[in-house]
C-alpha cells in the first residue's frame, strides 16, 4: 500500500486506510519482521523517551544502527539512521490492525520528530482557505470537533497528528489522516451529517468515520482551538476566549502528540517550534457543553467567535 500521509511518501506492508496517493519517490517504508521475544531485554541505546501511563507504556532509544521504539506488551519498532525506514516486530497474538494504528500515529510521529519536523497534537479541517486546529491530550475532544466541524461543511486534514512547516511566517499544515478515530458517541456524530459516513471499526477499538477531505497541502494555520468539554452542564454556554501568547505557550506545553522526552536537543526545538507557533496563530481555550447530544449550532458558533467565516463552495457533499 502507497500513500501521502503528514507530507511523506508512504509505502507500508501494513493495511493503514489512507486513500491519498504519493508523489514521488518513497520517503518511508514500513515492514512487518520477526515476531518479537516475549521476554523484554533491555533496550540497547541512549534512552530518548520514556512514558509511563495507565493507557501507554513506550520507551525509544538510539544506538549506532538507528532507533528502537518499544510498545511494552505490543511491538518494537526498528527505524534506521536515515529514518527512512521502520520494521514492525508485534509480539505474538497481537493485531496487526493494532501495530498498524501504532505505526502511522506514534512512530511515525517520532520519525518526523527526529527528522526535525514540527508534530502537534492535534486534528485539523479545513475553512475555506485556512486551516482549524483543535488541541489537546487524549480524550479532551479533539477529533469529536473536527467531527462536528465537517458535518457544518469543513473538510478534513487530518486526525491527532499534525504536522506543521515553520519555514515561513505562518504555520502551514501537511495533510494527514482520512479518517476521525472517535472513542464514543459515534453514532450521535455520524447523525450530524445529512448522508451518514463510512466507518470501520479500528485496530484499537475506536470508531473511523471517514470524511470528505481537504486536497490542499500547505494550508496556512488560521486558528488552535483548546477544547475543554463540559460533561456535567449541557445546558451552559460556550465560553470561547482568546489567549496571549504567553498563556497559550503554557496551555500548548501541556499537550505533546508524544510526551516524556529525555532528549535535550528534541526539548529545546520543541519549545522553540512553540514560541513561533504561537507569535504567529491566535489560540483560544473553548468551556463547551459536551454530548450526546451535541448543542446545535456549536460548530457555526466557534466559526463565528474566532472569525474564520470563510466557507466552502455549495457542492460541498457534507450536508449542513
């Protein structure tokens, strides 16, 4: 399978349901090796990242042939020197719909992390001729606005990674993910739309709608939007305020697409990656009623409060 995912050529041997196609010469491979051992060794190496949750358990380290990436109780991924290529050795019994999810989200952002890209935690559609982010950890409503914003009529750029280019004045995103993984409230979600998206059920249990996608790399990135979801009033108002930059450095610190970083060099670009997102985006923190079910009119009414009122053309497929 060849695809164009986060601005790379991507060949994988792994199913990774992207319908972008590349341009160009292949940028990163993605094998399926050995199995690996059930008895965990100590990774060999100078230790980049260590995390430790109830959710996720992974180690990456650097050794003279490249990089090992260690999902404890999952997979160990290879990546050479070059960071061109990365071999997937699952330990015996696991999905490989599970190492597939592991592959084009977390070690591919580590990959680009290494190569000295910019990667946030974020989903992304686009409005016309900008780009929306929605930022934050796990679980804080990311893609569930993306979701509402492309059944308002946004299109998607991407789900949970984000990868922006710094080069120039203003952030520009890469196309990512044609998908929204959705943990719950799914069903809810897909009844927004006027003709109910394909879904699949994902390799790590969540719910893919996919959704009509933005065809433009390179957007520029109009807005961040720190969504912070309300479970307890859904009879509150959406409280959308804007952040200086200073506070909004804080708030993005807080949010890594991967945390528990050791390294001192990946520290110090990150921060600086932030510093120049931040001079040059506006970013709001949104208090927002939560569902199912869903306020009418939430996502019409960021639109309005953050003034991105560019919309797309009327043939648009996603119903309003």
């Amino acid at each position: 399978m060849r695809t164009r995912l986060y601005g790379l050529n991507v060949e994988s041997d792994l199913a990774i349901f992207e319908q972008r196609p590349p341009e160009g010469e292949i940028d990163v491979r993605i094998c399926i090796g050995a199995d690996a051992s059930p008895v965990e060794t100590e990774l060999p190496g100078r230790r980049l990242l260590h995390v430790a949750t109830d959710r996720q358990h992974f180690t990456a380290t650097e050794h003279p042939d490249g990089y090992l990436l260690r999902f404890h109780g999952t997979c160990d991924f290879e990546i050479d020197a070059g960071l061109t290529t990365i071999v997937a050795h699952p330990l015996p019994g696991t999905s490989l719909d599970r190492v597939a999810v592991l592959a084009i989200g977390t070690t591919l952002s580590f990959l680009m992390i290494m190569r000295g890209h910019a990667v946030l935690h974020g989903s992304a559609v686009q409005l016309g001729d900008v780009a929306l982010a929605f930022i934050g950890r796990s679980g804080m409503g990311k893609s569930t606005m993306a979701t509402l914003m492309c059944a308002d009529g946004a299109r998607l750029i991407t789900d949970d990674v984000l990868r922006v280019d710094l080069d120039g004045g203003t952030p520009l995103c890469h196309l990512g993910a044609t998908e929204l993984r959705l943990r719950k409230a799914a069903a809810e979600l897909a009844g927004q739309f006027g003709q109910a998206p394909e879904s699949r059920v994902t390799g790590d249990s969540r719910d893919a709608l996919r959704m009509e996608q933005a065809t433009r790399d390179g957007l520029p990135l109009g807005a961040i939007v720190i969504p912070f979801p309300d479970h307890d009033d859904g009879e509150r108002e959406p409280e959308i305020i804007r952040l200086s930059a200073k506070k909004a450095f804080l708030y993005l610190l807080q949010f890594p697409r991967i945390a528990g970083w050791e390294d001192a060099t990946v520290l110090d670009r990150q921060l600086g990656e932030l510093s120049r997102v931040v001079e040059s985006v506006p970013v709001y923190l949104a208090r927002m009623p939560w569902g199912p079910p869903f306020p009418e009119g939430l996502a019409e009414r960021i639109r309005r409060e953050i003034s991105l009122t560019q919309v797309l053309p009327a043939d648009s497929t996603a119903s309003r």
